[in-house]
C-alpha cells in the first residue's frame, strides 16, 4: 500500500507538470491562430489544450487525490494521512480559484501559484511513502 500511495502522490505532481504544458500549448495554439487571423471571443470553441486541461483538472486530479486521501488510511505511512488530507485539500482551493479566476482573472496568477504548491505537498506525500517504516525524521544537532 505504501507503494500506491507513494505512485498516486507523484502522478498528482506529475499532473501539475502536464496541466503546465498542456495550457501553455492552448494558449500558444491560441496566438498562432490569432496571428492567422482567427479570431478568439466568447464565441470561440476552446481548442485540445483547453479541454485537456480541463478534464485533467477537474476530473483526473481530483479522483487521484480522493483515492490518495483513501490509500492513505491503509498505507501505514507516517503522516500519510495528514498529507494525503493537504493535498485533497489544495486540489479543492486550485478549483475554486480555477473557476474565480473567470470572475475576476487576476486570481488566474493564484491559480498558477497554487498549482506549485499541489505539486510541492504531493510530493512531500510520495516521499513520505519513501521513507523507511517506522523511520524518524533526522534530528538537528
């Protein structure tokens, strides 16, 4: 169990990563067409890189943290749980700012920001899988 929940934490970082290049390359796919002279309003469908992204970050990452928080009550890893619950827990606020950023897009740069948070607990989650059973941390001298 503890290699499940350590293979969840990393695809959830993982995630962050390909949500990056997969939102990078709409947008771009958005300038090239603009600069060919399409035009991108309310109106326009948004292009595989949108939609991408949009189910990655609604539905993909979400399930994965779910299932990490479930996993974590199994895995016997230190703090698993308490990591596995801050993880579910940025995923939620990356959703919340994902939809008021279309309110009030300055809260787009949040929305970036958080997304290196998520990726930076989830990865504290799989290292903590990593550690050896019953391992304390090192202490400072």
């Amino acid at each position: 169990m503890r290699a499940t929940y350590r293979a969840l934490a990393l695809l959830i970082a993982l995630s962050v990563v390909v949500q990056a290049a997969v939102i990078a390359a709409a947008w771009f796919t958005v300038l090239n067409d603009a600069e060919a002279g399409g035009v991108f309003d309310e109106n326009s469908e948004y292009n595989w890189g949108h939609w991408v992204h949009s189910v990655v970050g609604m539905m993909v990452v979400p399930l994965l943290a779910l299932v990490l928080l479930v996993v974590a009550f199994f895995a016997k890893v230190p703090g698993g749980v308490k990591w596995a619950a801050i993880v579910l827990g940025v995923v939620v606020l990356q959703i919340v700012l994902a939809f008021a950023g279309f309110i009030a897009p300055v809260l787009g740069v949040l929305h970036g920001l958080n997304a290196f948070a998520l990726a930076g607990v989830a990865s504290i989650a799989a290292r903590k899988a990593s550690a050896p059973a019953g391992a304390r941390p090192a202490v400072p001298v």
